[in-house]
C-alpha cells in the first residue's frame, strides 16, 4: 500500500528523536486468538493500530528503521539484520542453532500433555489424509477440520502482511488450536504446520544449514514463543548458507519476513468447506464443495468458460434464423 509523503514541513517533526528514542514509541503487542470465523487478529487492537499509524508516520519522516507494531510484534525485536556475518565460524554457529532448536523442543514437549494430544491427533489426521496430500491448502483446512471433529478448537489462519520498508509483502497459511485450561486466566495458542521444514529449503545449503534444517520438524506443534525461538536460530543459519555460496539473501528468506509467517496479523476461520463458488475441493471420494477465500479477501468473479460462450451464441443464431424464416422473409 503507498503512502502519500508528507510535506517537508511535517518531516521536521520528529527530527530530534534519535533511532531509540523512536523505537520507544512503538506498542509491541503480540496476536492473540478469537473465534470468530475470518476474524481479523491484529495483536492488540486499538493501541497496536495507534501504535502502527505512528510508526508509520516517523518512517516517512524520516529515513530511520523504525519497524511498524505488526513487524515488532512478530519479531520480538527491533535489532536489524546483520549485514556483516562471521562465515569464519559458521560450523560453531550452526551446532549452537542446532543445540537452541532441539532444546526449545524438547523442552516444550515436557508435561505438556495438551501438546501430545494435539501432535498424535494431528499425525492422525495427516495419514488420514494423505490422498490430498498433495493440495497444501485443502490439506491443511481438512486436517483442521478433523481436528475439531476431535474435539480440539483448532482454526485455519492465513497471515498477511503490507510492504513496509524493511519488509516485502507475503502471505501464509498455517493452523492453530486454542486451548482454554479450566480455571486458567488465558487460553494457550499452539501453532500447527504441517509442513513447517519445508519453509527452510534453500539451493546450495551448506553442510552447516543441512544439520540446522535437519534438526526442524517437518510437522510443528509449539507454543508462539517457541516458534520464534526456532525461526530465529534457523533463520541466522539460512542467511549464513546464503552468504557462504556468495548468493544475496532474497526479501523473502529475510528473518523479519520469516517470523512474519507464523507470528504476523492473521486471519482466522473454522469452516470446514470454502463456501465460495468456483473450485472444487481434491479428494473425498469425488465428493466435491464450493470454494471461496474465506479470509475476508473476495475471489475474483469466474470468466466464463469459451465452450459456454460458443454454445450462447449459436443458441442466438438459430433463434434469429427461425424467427426469419418463419415470417416470411426469403
């Protein structure tokens, strides 16, 4: 989305704040979860917006990173990436991002039995499913709605997010379930991808990324916190393998533009079929559904079919030639 800039005589505004001084303004809330179907989750409503409308505003004022609340929410920083990487050591980096990855597991699978519960019932689902396996998006929203046939609260979330000036514009898909603890103050968020390792394949990794990439799960099933543990650590090595084949880390490897995937403003829906026209649904024994965005973002209406269009017009041409005929013309 462009911003019109403002004038030169507003861009004098915030000058005598410094970076930090700026970045103290920004609102860092991180999404919650609702249940509504294509809700919008921007992370703590009104502040977060205030916040973003302020940030905004000091980087058109200003040629300063002052990343907006949605990109600080998903971060949990406001560090810039590090253009000067140390690919000296990059075999001692990667064993410590492979330590970080398989410690923040390990540890997010001890006495969480909700957490076991969800991965089994999800593993599951996937051999369930694995005829449509091959439909990335009709796979995951049939793997959430077994899910809640199980019982769990789970919902398909799309994120997306604008371009900003540190960030391209993306969009991604994963599930959640929501679980309200009996007693418990605030219900726990999991995040769930079924194919989470799969978001980290590079061309020409190092034998450093092959062991971080090896030590991702390819199903994920964590707390948003341990998420972004993960793709940090994962994230640092992948830009090392980049900059060790002497490749330029492309906007969409950046860490910023991965954490966004995961911890982004989102859109969250429980229907179990699109309920747009349009597309039909793979698998299910040729049972087929009705498909339409249900992340709030309308489908483009469908063109009609040229075999239709023939068939109208030949329909019109014979009629006119009847009607001919019949009043006596020739």
């Amino acid at each position: 989305m462009t911003t019109p800039c403002p004038s030169s005589r507003t861009k004098r505004a915030p000058a005598p704040l410094d970076a930090a001084a700026r970045a103290r303004l920004a609102v860092v809330v991180v999404p919650g979860s609702a249940e509504s179907s294509g809700s919008e989750h921007e992370g703590g409503g009104a502040a977060a917006a205030l916040s973003s409308l302020v940030n905004e505003y000091l980087l058109e004022a200003d040629d300063a990173t002052v990343p907006s609340a949605a990109v600080l929410a998903a971060g949990g920083s406001s560090e810039v990436e590090d253009d000067e990487d140390d690919l000296d050591d990059d075999s001692a980096a990667a064993a410590e991002e492979v330590g970080e990855i398989r410690r923040v597991l390990e540890a997010a699978g001890t006495g969480d039995d909700r957490r076991r519960r969800i991965f089994a019932d999800v593993a599951d689902a996937m051999r369930e499913l694995e005829n449509v396996r091959g439909e990335r998006s009709a796979f995951r929203r049939a793997v959430m709605s077994l899910l809640r046939e199980r019982g769990h609260d789970a919902g398909l979330c799309k994120a997306r997010w604008d371009k900003t000036t540190s960030m391209v514009a993306g969009s991604y898909e994963y599930i959640d379930v929501v679980v309200t603890a009996a007693g418990a103050e605030a219900a726990t968020r999991y995040i769930v991808d079924v194919g989470f390792a799969d978001e980290f394949d590079v061309a020409r990794p190092t034998e450093s990324y092959v062991a971080v990439r090896s030590a991702l799960p390819e199903v994920l099933v964590a707390r948003p916190d341990d998420v972004r543990q993960i793709v940090r650590a994962a994230s640092s090595s992948l830009r090392r393998s980049l900059k060790h084949r002497r490749l330029s880390v492309p906007p969409w490897r950046k860490r910023k533009f991965m954490l966004a995937k995961w911890l982004g403003p989102y859109r969250r829906t429980v229907n179990a079929v699109p309920t747009s026209a349009g597309t039909a649904m793979p698998g299910g024994g040729g049972a087929s559904g009705v498909c339409r965005t249900v992340h709030g973002f309308e489908a483009p209406p469908r063109a009609k079919a040229w075999s239709e269009l023939c068939g109208l017009y030949i329909d019109i041409y014979i009629h006119v030639y009847i009607v001919i005929l019949s009043s006596g013309y020739f």
